[in-house]
C-alpha cells in the first residue's frame, strides 16, 4: 500500500492544505482542500472516501470531486463513514441548498455518489487492503484509520482528544509501521485544546506514554500560525518518541 499525503494542515495558506490522503490511486481517506492539486484523471481514479468525520476541512473538496468527475466515472464513488457523518453530509451539504443530492443524480438507481456506513472495529477490505475504522473522541463522532496491507500497517488518528480506546486498539497491531497524529494547538492553547477536543503538546505526550510499540511518528493537523511553536514544544517533551511534522506529497509505502 502507498499513502500520499495531499493535505495535512489545520487551516489553509500558500501551500498548505487541509486533511487528505491518497491510499493507492483509487482511495481517499479524508477529502479536505488537498484533494484539489490532482489531475482530473487522478480525481476520476477515486472509487472509495473515507472520512474520519464531519468537520468541513475534512470534507471540503468532496462536493467538488463528484460533480467533477461523477459523469465521466462508470460507477458512484462510495463515501465510507459513520452513519452520523453520513447523516451531516445529507443534512447540511447534498441537500439542494448547500450542494445538489448526488445520490440521486442523474437519477436514484444510477448515481455518481452512494454512502456506505462503517462501524469502530469493522474492517473494509478493499483488493486485499485493510481499512478498519479505529476509535476516536472528538467534539463531533470520528474515526481514525489503521490501513494494512498485511505486510506494514499505518495508523492515521484523525481529529481526536485523549483516547484510551484507541491507543488499546493500536497496541494490538504487531505490524505497525507508521503512525500518524494530531496535535492542533500549541500548549498555550490548551483550555481550546480541551474545549474543542484536540491535543495539544503536553496532551500528547501523555497519549504517547499509552503507545507500546515502535512506531515512526509524523504529526499532522497544526494551526498554520503556531507551527514553530507548537514543534517546539512537541520536541520539547516528546523527544524520546522523534516525531516529525507531516509534509505536503510525503509518501508511505507498506
């Protein structure tokens, strides 16, 4: 398996983008502005998306994705998420108001774009890749991802505060390879931190001690003006653990 980091920023400036992925050349996981560099032959590759959750940097270029590409594609592009995020897409966005309903176009029984609800735990195996939605504990249902090809795994956190549940379920992963995880505010936001439930460095580094395996860590989701800052503090206290700031177009092969 091969994962591209098209977006990995919390907020958008010249070169930064928000959250997406590129898993192979026919699945998204997460569809933030990231989405938008690809070709219209990358982007009418995109069979799967999965979403950690609702949040639009999150979700962003999927009504753009389908009314792209949806009639130059021979079959719907399936959004995988909890059927709450489902639930938001249909309430707030394919609605007719914000963005037309593309599961009824052109009509009900030949969309461009179906659901497919997923459940914590649940693994979607796609041409013998794994994709299991891992738990998260956000302001909002989400999800993180742990994709396996059999040989390596990776494990994407998504958007999420403390989480007992989640550093159990990766602990369990005897191939982990890679680690991917937030951290959205700097330690002088830590009231927000805990408000708007993301970490920040001093929450991480208490996450991290639950982790027992080896892991190369990247972090992803930092605030376009806070991320010297908040580096510095996550190698600060989390030295031990050498994380990297995740990177535009950066690629994970396992």
């Amino acid at each position: 398996m091969k994962l591209k980091t098209l977006g990995c920023s919390g907020g958008i400036s010249r070169d930064l983008r928000t959250t997406s992925f590129l898993l192979d050349d026919d699945i998204l996981i997460d569809a933030g502005t990231g989405v938008g560099d690809l070709t219209l032959e990358e982007l009418r590759g995109i069979d799967h998306i999965f979403l950690t959750h609702s949040h639009l940097d999150h979700i962003a270029s999927i009504p753009f994705l389908v009314d792209t590409v949806g009639f130059l594609r021979d079959i719907p592009v399936t959004i995988h998420a909890l059927p709450e995020t489902l639930d938001a897409l249909q309430q707030h966005v394919f609605n007719w108001i914000i963005w037309p309903d593309f599961r009824q176009i052109p009509d009900r029984d030949d969309p461009v774009m179906i659901y497919s609800p997923i459940k914590v735990g649940e693994t979607v195996e796609l041409q013998g890749r794994k994709i299991t939605p891992l738990p998260a504990n956000h302001i909002v249902p989400a999800v993180g991802y742990h994709l396996d090809s059999g040989q390596g795994s990776l494990v994407f956190s998504g958007d999420t505060t403390t989480c007992d549940a989640l550093w159990e379920a990766v602990n369990r992963i005897d191939n982990l390879r890679y680690l991917i995880i937030e951290t959205a505010f700097s330690n002088l936001d830590l009231d927000l931190a805990v408000l708007s439930k993301h970490l920040c460095p001093s929450l991480l580094v208490t996450e991290l001690a639950k982790l027992q395996r080896p892991a190369e860590m990247f972090i992803t989701h930092l605030k376009p003006a806070e991320i010297r800052v908040t580096m510095k503090q996550i190698l600060g206290c989390a030295a031990a653990y050498n994380p990297k700031m995740l990177q535009n177009n950066l690629v994970f092969e396992f």
